[in-house]
C-alpha cells in the first residue's frame, strides 16, 4: 500500500488542524478527515470533544470512548502523526471560534438544518472549515 506524500511537521511554525468530535455517528469521518488533513499540511491535529456541563459521569465516559475511540482508529496506520485530545466544557461555536485562531483548519461533520455552527465558523474565522457529510467514510 502506497502512503499519500507528507508534509514535514515544524513545530511551533505548523498550524494545527482542529478535529471537532461529537458522539453522533460522524466523529469516524470526521476524524479521518481531519488525519489526511494534517498530513498534507504537515500539522499536529488535535481533537476536540466539547461537551455540555450538565452531562452525567456516564454519558460523558461512553461519548470519551465513542470519540477518542474514533480518533484512534483514524491514526492508525499514520505513524509520526503528532496529535493531542482535549475535553472542553462549554459552548462549542465560541471553543472553535477560539481555536481557530492558532488554527489552518477545522474539520466538523455536517450538521441537519442550516449548519448554524459552520456558519458562525466560516464568518468568524480565517481558517478552512472543512465540512464531513453525513454518511462518508
């Protein structure tokens, strides 16, 4: 199997891409995405998973597993990818919004309705906004 080229990684000159990880059946996609992302900008990823303060110990372990479960499996087979988790409570447009400053791109999932999310992001942002439809893998 051939390895898609890769951009050389420089820290602290390379900027990260975001992965925006939700429990909601996307998050494989997206972070896949956001992996092949990285690699052809030679960025760190990172991903993020914010959650609503309100949730209980248990629904927040099965959504940690489902979501950085997803991350893990899309690193696979990338070594060298250099990467980082975070779990961030909160409102999630004003979390990407913040890190999209530091930021070359923000891979969501597609969201139903009019994607106020992606909107928010794309008019208040200078970063790509990558969107991940529904269904892709």
């Amino acid at each position: 199997m051939q390895q898609e080229p890769r951009a050389a990684f420089l820290p602290g000159l390379s900027r990260d891409v975001i992965a925006r990880l939700v429990d909601d059946g996307q998050a494989q996609s997206v972070a896949e995405a956001a992996v092949a992302e990285a690699v052809a900008r030679g960025a760190r990823v990172r991903f993020v998973q914010v959650v609503d303060p309100g949730l209980t110990p248990e629904d927040q372990c099965r959504s940690d597993q489902a979501t950085f479960g997803a991350a893990l499996r899309a690193l696979r087979g990338s070594r060298g990818i250099p990467c980082r988790f975070e779990l961030v409570t909160g409102d999630p447009t004003g979390t990407l919004l913040e890190l999209a400053e530091a930021a070359s791109a923000i891979v969501v999932g597609a969201e139903p309705g009019d994607g106020i999310l992606v909107q928010q992001c794309r008019q208040h942002s200078d970063c790509q906004i990558v969107t991940v439809p529904v269904g892709a893998a």
